[in-house]
C-alpha cells in the first residue's frame, strides 16, 4: 500500500483568534482597538491631504510633515498598516494566506494524486 500523504488545513486566522484575538476581545482590548482605527484614519487622510498638496504645488506645513519624501510617505503607511492591524489587517491577511495555503496544498494533493 503507498503511503499516502495528506495536507491538513490550515486556518491561520481561527488560530490567530484564539491566541492574540482573545486579547482584543475584552473591554480593554476594544478600547485599544478602537484608537488605533481612529488613529489609522486619520492619519491616512493626512496623508492624502498633504499629498494632493503636493500635487497642487503648495508647500505648506502638512506637505513638510507628512510628504517630504518617499521615505516618510512609507513610513506613515506602515505605520497606518500596523495601526489597522488588529481589526482589520491582521485577519484578512491571515484569511487570505489560510486560502492561498489550502489551495496549494490541494493542488499539491493533486499532482501527487493522493
């Protein structure tokens, strides 16, 4: 009899709910997440503010603090991106490798023709 290899799923998103979502669930951990969307908000409409600034050919003080750069323009959206990360981000992300993953592993299951 071959041996048969079989790939488990993979639900990265249920296990990141589990372990770190537990933690955002809670009163105190809403309010945190709540500031961090807000703030992830806001600072994505600066941003868009100070470019569409920039595009205009204005140099103001929002163009000096949020584009001076390439460099700065990255590092607000990662920083937008971290903020947004636990209620957003994170799961979709997570849900999205979890597909990607068990859609590999099928295909693989496939062409092995387990």
């Amino acid at each position: 009899m071959p041996n048969a290899t079989t790939l488990a799923d993979v639900d990265l998103q249920e296990s990141y709910n589990n372990s770190i979502g537990k933690f955002f669930d809670t009163g105190g951990g809403k309010v945190i997440t709540s500031f961090m969307g807000i703030a992830a908000v806001v600072l994505l409409f600066l941003l868009l503010a100070a470019l569409v600034m920039k595009a205009m050919g204005r140099q103001n003080k929002l163009v000096q603090q949020f584009a001076p750069g390439a460099g700065r323009i990255v590092a607000i959206l990662l920083a937008i991106f971290l903020l947004a990360g636990p209620s957003v981000t994170f799961p979709a992300l997570l849900s999205v490798s979890s597909k990607l993953i068990n859609g590999l592993g099928t295909t693989t299951t496939d062409i092995l023709g387990s």
